[in-house]
C-alpha cells in the first residue's frame, strides 16, 4: 500500500475521532432540551451531522485499505457537503443568537431577562403560542424552580442571601417575578407585595402568581430567560464546532491531495506498462 493510501487511512481516521464531539454537543443540547432549555428540534442538525462524519469516514477508511475507487470519491464528495452543511449551521446558530443578553439589576448578583431585547426567526419560534406551551409545560416538569430552595444550617436562606445567588437564566426569568414589581420575597418562588402595593409598568408584574404550578411561567421574562439559555448553550457548542470544523477542513484538503497524488501514480504506473509493452520487440513464430 502506498504511504498516500495510509495518509488518507489515518486523515479518516482523525475526521472519525471529530465526529464524536459534534455528536457529544448534539446529545448535550438533546439533554438540555429534555430537562432545561426544553426546545426539541435544535439538537437534531448536530446529531445527523457527527453521524454522517462518522459512517462517511468509515467509508473512506475502507476505500483507503481497498484501494477501492469508488469509496474514495464517495468519502471526499460527502464530505464536502458535510463541511458545507457544517459550515451552514455554525453561520445560523450564531446569526439566530447574535441579539439579547441579561440585563444587570441593582443590589443583585443575578440578572434579569426581557424579551424585547430579542428578536429573529428564534424568538419568533419560542413566543409562538403552539411552541410556548410546550416549553412552559416542560420547564414547570422538569421542577427547576422547586430545587431552588437553599438552607444555612437547617434555616432558609434570607432576602440578602437570596439577592446574592447567580441564577441561571430560567430560574431569574421564570421563577420569580421581575425586581422592578417590587415584590418582596418570602422565599425563593414565594413572593408577598410590598407596602400592599406592586408596581403594574410591567405585565408581567400581573401574571406572576405564587401558585407554584404557575410562577412566572407565562411571563415575557420566562420567554427572555429561555432565549438566554439557548444562546448560551448554542454559543457554547458552536466554539466546539468551529474548532473541529477547521481541523476537518485541513484534513479534507490533505486527504484530496493525497488522493491526487495516488490517482497521478496510479497513471504514471499504467502509462509506463503501456510504453514497455510498446518498446518490447514482438517475438516471430516459425
């Protein structure tokens, strides 16, 4: 075998190996959807991915231990829409989380979440009414707000500590209601008005409710704290993916050079027979 054949073997080799953190991060976001950021379907477009990577890489694997032609066209041509389609979904995941972050609060750790500093084709899929209850019905499941509950030495924690703590998105948007309502906490998803009067500039101050099967679950702010934890779960696999991604460029590009070069070889080898068949004298029968 030649050392092309065994450079191309190894490459796919590597493009095997790389395909087991594009399906790790599409298995994580599918965890994530299941039991925190609860939206289904974004997790899928990573999954097929890293196993297209992988099976086209075994492909190719075996077109390299072959020598067989046809596996090797097969390998480098999927490939390329593999790395296309790659390339396709990092430019969206960034192009569809680029606006909207948390929004600091004074005399808070944590931050504070609102939708109107969303926008775009996810924004628009999470507010929609047939989406948002889905969400909403597996955010109040999956009883994130239910854990959030914390004790110091058997006491629970105090207002204080309480505004010390860094939430997660979900549990400052969903869990309790917006600090400028002017609630006044009880504990962590119980809230009491304060001075009997609640500030109305915001819905939501109206739609929190210390019902723990409703909480904040249809506030904006629940919608905001969603879209944050997307962006961020999104943002943290896509660091992943263009790293692998550039790794795959660069081993596509040495591995159609190394199939270049054999396919040469493979030529000046046949020309060469066909040439000293040519020179060689016929033999005469009497």
């Amino acid at each position: 075998m030649r050392t092309s054949n065994h450079l191309i073997g190894f490459l796919n080799f590597l493009t095997f190996l790389l395909s087991i953190p594009i399906l790790g991060g599409g298995i994580w976001l599918s965890s994530r959807a299941n039991n925190t950021d609860c939206l289904k379907f974004l997790q899928w477009p990573l999954i097929v991915i890293g196993v297209s990577i992988m099976i086209v890489s075994l492909a190719g694997f075996a077109g390299a231990c072959y020598r067989n032609t046809f596996l090797m066209y097969l390998y480098l041509w999927a490939m390329f829409v593999i790395i296309a389609t790659l390339i396709g979904f990092v430019i969206f995941a960034y192009a569809v989380t680029d606006k909207g972050s948390g929004r600091p609060v004074m005399n808070r750790a944590y931050q504070e979440y609102y939708l109107q500093d969303y926008s775009g084709w996810l924004e628009e899929r999470v507010t929609s009414r047939s989406y948002w209850s889905k969400i909403s019905s597996c955010i109040r499941d999956s009883h994130g707000c239910n854990k959030m509950g914390r004790s110091v030495g058997g006491v629970p924690e105090t207002a204080d500590m309480f505004y010390l703590r860094k939430l997660n998105p979900i549990q400052s948007g969903c869990c309790k209601p917006p600090t400028a309502c002017g609630y006044a906490f009880v504990n962590e998803t119980y809230w009491g008005q304060q001075g009997g009067e609640v500030v109305a500039a915001d819905p939501d101050c109206a739609r929190w409710s210390n019902d723990q099967e409703q909480l904040c679950y249809n506030c904006d702010s629940c919608r905001a704290g969603v879209l944050a934890s997307l962006k961020k779960s999104w943002r943290k696999v896509s660091v992943i993916n263009i790293v692998i991604l550039i790794l795959l460029v660069i081993a596509y590009v040495v591995a159609c050079a190394a199939f270049r070069h054999d396919k040469r070889m493979d030529n000046d080898e046949a020309f060469g027979e066909t040439r000293m068949e040519k020179t060689q004298p016929s033999r005469i029968h009497f």
